[in-house]
C-alpha cells in the first residue's frame, strides 16, 4: 500500500508499508561477502534538483529527515539521516531533477576493490574513481548504470547517534582523497582536488570504521592516532 507524489522540486517520490517479502534469501551475481542493510536501510540514495532551498523542507519539515551535515564547494549537496547510518539521503544541487545515484555497503573492502577491477575493464564504466568521503568516512568508487544514473559502491561507513548528531559544514568538500568526478566540469574538478589538496596539506585524517569480524588488530602504535586521542 503506498502512493506517488511529485515534490516540490519536481521529482516524483513513492512513500509505502507491507512490502511483499521473497520466499528466498538475495543471491548476488558473483560471489560477495555481503551488504551491510538491516536496521540501517538498503544504503543511501542521492538526488539532483534545480534549487536544494526548494527541496529541503519538504523532506525535513515534512518527512522528519534529519540533516547530517552539508557542503557547498565543489557544488552544493544536502545529506540526511533516519537512522544510525551517517545519511541515506542526499540532495545535491545541479540544475535538473534527477536521480544521480544509490549507495550499497559491502562488508569487506576487498569486494569493493575487485568490483573497481571489473569497473576499470569496461571503457567510459567509472563515473567517479576510488576514494574517501569526508563525512560518512566510506571507502568507495561510482560506476554509470545501463540506466544513465550512478551506482556507489563502498565499504567503511560511519554510523552516529541520530540524538546527539550535530550537522555542520564539510569545509573541505566531500573526499578526503580520490573520488575524482568525471561528471563534473573542469572548473569543478580542478576546485574539488584543490579542496582534496589543502585537506592532505592540513593532516586531515580519520580512522577507518569498521565492525566485528572484517578487520584485524594489528600489533605497534600509530603516533597520529595517538596525538589525536590526546588531543595534542
């Protein structure tokens, strides 16, 4: 049971309950380690609209999202959460509405690298190469679907505590290295690796996340990490 409405920025969104649920579990089409969904949703899904200002309140005011935090160079972009993932929702700034991509979460950075692999064989297949996020921290690559939107596909993701989140700006932009966007202009490029630049030049850095059983302590100390606990 659900409906269809067109918001206010012209995208057509679908709201339901009482999906009908297969009789048997999911098998992927090559062999993975897993998604990681369950309490924290299928992954993420990123939008296009002429104006975010048009956009914004309808799925926060209206539909209760909540916003994680926002950047506004190299182009502008919104990000939401529902729950303990960093966001699964984003709303970026192009001009046209659009779907411009869906995030899925692997359990094992390794499925993302070969999946990268098979990527790299198929010309004009990566829409944005390897990299790391700012804000959800996620290890990822973009490919083009058959569909003409973008497929994230990515390991590592932050979760936060939805009652104490505190949304801020993403002063360096949305990677902290890598993630270079074929989709964007050249002028885009050139400030988003600037951006990606001056983040190196001023030591910004962050732990990977990761959760029980796809990491292995390691033995020796990380004197970055231990500055940062210390707060020196």
């Amino acid at each position: 049971m659900g409906f269809r409405s067109r918001i206010p920025a012209g995208n057509v969104i679908e709201a339901f309950c009482g999906p009908e649920l297969a009789p048997d579990p999911f098998r992927p089409g090559r062999a993975v380690s897993g998604f990681r969904t369950g309490p924290l949703g299928m992954g993420h899904v990123a939008i296009t609209v002429e104006r975010v200002d048009t956009a914004l309140a309808f799925y926060r005011d209206l539909l209760g999202f909540r916003l994680s935090d926002y950047t506004l160079r190299p182009f502008k972009a919104y990000f939401m959460h529902l729950n303990p993932r960093h966001h699964s929702f984003a709303i970026i700034e192009t001009g046209k509405a659009a779907v411009h991509h869906m995030m899925v979460e692997l359990y094992m950075l390794d499925d993302v690298g070969q999946a990268y692999d098979l990527a790299l064989g198929e010309e004009g297949r990566i829409g944005t190469t390897l990299g790391r996020h700012t804000n959800d921290f996620m290890t990822s690559f973009y490919s083009w679907t058959p569909s003409g939107f973008l497929m994230e596909y990515g390991w590592g993701g932050r979760s936060i505590d939805p009652d104490t989140w505190t949304a801020s700006e993403m002063k360096y932009g949305p990677s902290l290295w890598g993630h270079d966007r074929g989709w964007l202009p050249p002028e885009g490029r050139a400030l988003a690796r600037e951006l990606r630049l001056r983040a190196a030049a001023d030591e910004l850095r962050e732990p990977v996340q990761v959760i029980e059983g796809n990491y292995t302590l390691a033995p020796g100390t990380c004197p970055w990490w231990d500055r940062a606990r210390k707060g020196s």
